[in-house]
C-alpha cells in the first residue's frame, strides 16, 4: 500500500489503521462522505438538543459525545483531503 495515496482516518488512535482515505478518490466522493458524516451528527445533535438533558445518564452523554467526535473527526479528515485535492499545482 502507497502511503502517498492513503491517509489513516485520525478519530482512533492506534498504530495499525484500519481506515483509510484515499487521497485519489473522486471529489465527489470525498463530498459525499464528509457530507453524510457531518449530516448524521448534525441530525443526532437537532434530536439531542430537543430533549431534556437533566434526566440524561452521564454514561448516554458520554456515548453521544464519542460518537459525535468520531463522525465528525472523519468528516474533517476527509475535507481535508478534499481540500489538499483543490489546491492549485
């Protein structure tokens, strides 16, 4: 595997990724999936925030919270990308 042509996704840290970003994937590709992550955490914090928080158990906000990172975390990652991608040469 060229390492010039995958990026590991950044969210978990650990020295063998399983993830991977392909720095040559479509555009519209790299689009679609930052969209879609950013989309779902949008959607699942407009649910969160209509919601009594004071009877929340600390162990859900922390799953919320871990999730929440996760998918935003790779939704950065692969703008990123997309981002590198759009530069002039």
């Amino acid at each position: 595997m060229n390492e010039l042509t995958y990026i590991p996704l950044t969210a978990i840290d650990c020295l063998t990724p399983a993830l991977l970003i392909d720095r040559n994937a479509p555009l519209d590709v790299l689009h679609a999936n930052a969209t879609a992550r950013v989309l779902a955490v949008t959607q699942m914090m407009e649910t969160f925030s209509s919601r009594e928080v004071q009877d929340a158990d600390a162990i859900d906000l922390k799953q919320l919270a871990t999730t929440a990172m996760i998918l935003l975390r790779d939704g950065c990652d692969l703008l990123n990308v997309l981002g590198w991608r759009l530069q002039p040469k």
